[in-house]
C-alpha cells in the first residue's frame, strides 16, 4: 500500500549510515516513467561492448 511504502521510507531515512532496501512490487506489465528509463539505459549499456573486450579490439 502506499502507506506501507511511506513508512518503509521514513524508516529508511531515519536510519543513517546503512543501506536501505525497499522492495515495491507492481502489477505485470506497469512501470513507472523512471523504472523504464533506468531500464533502457540498463539495456544500452548491456548492449554497448565493453573497451577491455579483447573481441572489440
């Protein structure tokens, strides 16, 4: 629910100096605007050869 993931963030704020992971789950087939743009630039650079590639020299 949203008011879960409002307290998982506010908890995750008040506590400083360790790393936070909140999981959100969404319906098949829905993404957010900034989950697609992190995924394309995800598959960009997957499909960007890497430059110590020994087959790209």
């Amino acid at each position: 629910t949203r008011r879960a993931l409002v307290d998982g963030l506010d908890r995750a704020h008040a506590t400083r100096g360790r790393f936070q992971l909140i999981e959100v789950m969404l319906p098949r087939g829905q993404t957010s605007d900034t989950l697609s743009r992190f995924v394309a630039g995800f598959k960009a650079a997957r499909e960007k050869p890497a430059l110590s590639d020994p087959a790209t020299m």
